[in-house]
C-alpha cells in the first residue's frame, strides 16, 4: 500500500465516537462503508486532523 508501515489496530467510529482516536501523526487511513468494504484510502501527516476534515466534509454517513 503506501510508505507508512500499520498503524493502530483499533478501529475508530468518528460517528459515535467509541474505539481510540487517531493520534496526531502521519499514516494511512481506511474509510469502509457499512459493509465494511474499503472506499476510501489516504495517506496524511496528521491522522487526527485529516479525520476531522472528512467528518466535516461529510464523508462518514
């Protein structure tokens, strides 16, 4: 996949909150539907602010 190694094994549920939250470092993030079929793969220098910009963006349903 991309050039940073795996990151956290806990998932994380910006809708609800529940799981660890993405710490504020770079890394690869998954966005799965509610199937859990991967949609969506990015890579960022700040895994924290990157999930917040989707979630206001409106990419979580």
């Amino acid at each position: 996949m991309g050039i940073y190694k795996p990151g956290r094994p806990a998932k994380y549920d910006p809708n609800t909150g529940q799981g660890n939250k993405p710490p504020q470092a770079p890394g690869e993030y998954r966005i799965r539907d509610g199937a859990g079929k991967v949609v969506y793969v990015g890579e960022t220098n700040d895994l924290n602010r990157r999930m917040n910009e989707h979630k206001r963006n409106g990419k979580f349903n």
